[in-house]
C-alpha cells in the first residue's frame, strides 16, 4: 500500500498555501480523503492507498477567493497512478503544487 502527501506553494507571494481545502478521489470519483492544508502548506491525505488511479482536487478558487484575490483556475486536478506493490513504483507518493493566480505547476515528488 502506499501513502500521499501534498505541500502547497503560494509563488506569487512566496509563502505555503495554508488553509487550502482538498479532495482525493478514485477513478469512480469516490471520494477516498478530504484535508486541508496545514500552516506550512502540507496535507497527509492517505496512508494505505491501494493500486489504482487517483485524482487530487485543490480547490484553488475558493482559497484564493478567501483572500480576496482573483484567479483563473476555480479547481486544480493531478489525475496520478498508484502502481501495484512490488512493480517498483514507491511506498510513499508526494504531489506538490506551485501555484499563483493563474498558472500552476506539479511534479511527483519524493
């Protein structure tokens, strides 16, 4: 099984995205976890995510909305796979998001 976490980056104002609400789903659209990001920006989401394919919903509009600023994207999703335990893929899966207004970017991370 593996694990998920996320760390959410404000680029514009070069601070962690605290406060930002997230919803991980299956490949049904089920939601498996709902969290929130913590002070630094960071959000354990799952800890035993079987193999599959995964969807991470940031809700960026509403949380750019609470700080009354305007931005482009009302949601961003990373639609990312779970390999199957012994396939190589890791134990532990990381997705940041670098975000601003109105660009984003992710990577997997470590």
């Amino acid at each position: 099984m593996t694990s998920l976490s996320t760390h959410v980056l404000d680029a514009v104002a070069g601070v962690p995205a605290a406060g930002l609400a997230l919803v991980l789903a299956d490949s049904a659209g089920t939601a498996v976890a709902t969290a929130a990001t913590d002070g630094d920006g960071r959000a354990r989401l799952a800890e035993d995510l079987p193999p599959g394919t995964y969807r991470l919903l940031f809700a960026t509009g509403e949380w750019f909305t609470a700080a009354g600023r305007e931005a482009f994207y009302p949601e961003v999703v990373v639609a990312f796979t779970v390999a199957p335990a012994g396939s190589g893929g890791p134990a532990h899966l990381h997705v940041p998001l670098l975000l601003s207004p109105f660009a984003y970017s992710t990577y997997r991370g470590s």
